[in-house]
C-alpha cells in the first residue's frame, strides 16, 4: 500500500517494522507541551506506547 507504514489491515497492536520503500508519516505537535504525535497520513492511526509493562 503505497503510503501507509504498514501491510494490510492496520492492527491496533502492530510493531513498527522498517519497510525497504519509504512510507509516508504525519508528525504533529502532541496534546501536551513538548510532545508529538506521529500517525498515518490522512487516518487516525498513531503510533504509540504498547500497554503492557515489558
């Protein structure tokens, strides 16, 4: 899928793997001061921290 950081679906639980193509992010200023978000271009898709202490 030409643009998107993954492959297939999106999967809410998905690790971020490096692809050999470039893929296409958004990154823009997070909720809070000194914080970004970092997402799929045009989807709500975000990367973001796993919720299970590893």
């Amino acid at each position: 899928m030409p643009g998107r950081g993954y492959d297939g679906d999106p999967d809410r639980f998905e690790p971020v793997r490096p692809f050999p193509e470039p893929r296409e992010w958004r990154i823009e200023q997070g909720p809070n001061p000194g914080t970004i978000i970092i997402g799929l271009v045009n989807d709500e898709l975000t990367l973001g921290l796993h919720p299970a202490l590893i």
